[in-house]
C-alpha cells in the first residue's frame, strides 16, 4: 500500500515545519519536513476561522467549511513513496 506524504511549512500546526504521512485509515504526523521521494504537487492552504481555501497543482482552487475555528497558513508538498 503505498503512503501518501504531506510536508508542510507554515504557522497554524503544531510546529513550523511538519510531515503527515497517511496509510490507508491511518496517518502520523511528525515535526520534521520529509520531502516525498515522488512528489505529486504542491499547494497553499489558508484557514481563516472555518474556512479553508486550498490552491493546488492537483485540485487547483478547492474551499470547504470546518467545523472548528483556526488559523492557518501553510505551504506543502504533496507525494507518495
């Protein structure tokens, strides 16, 4: 099963810098930037209150409403290994 891996840069998680990797129904996230070895895309997402606004490579221009309130700007690569 492959994984699927977002590094991310940016203010709003818990560190600057962090790496989600996502295996099926499960997903780690840790506080270092782990550049996928085959990277898929890149992207910007801005949380501001319950609204998020995503502009990427893959998807282009996606938003959606949360239900909790935060404040995020981040950078990210998106991959897989």
């Amino acid at each position: 099963m492959k994984s699927k891996i977002f590094a991310e840069f940016g203010i709003g998680n818990a560190s600057i810098v962090s790496t989600e990797v996502e295996r099926g129904e499960q997903e780690k996230r840790v506080a270092r930037f782990i550049l996928p070895p085959k990277v898929d895309g890149v992207y910007i997402r801005i949380w501001i209150y319950k609204f998020v606004i995503a502009l990427s490579t893959n998807r282009f221009v996606n938003w959606q409403k949360k239900g909790k309130i935060r404040f995020k700007l981040i950078f990210g690569v998106e991959g897989h290994r």
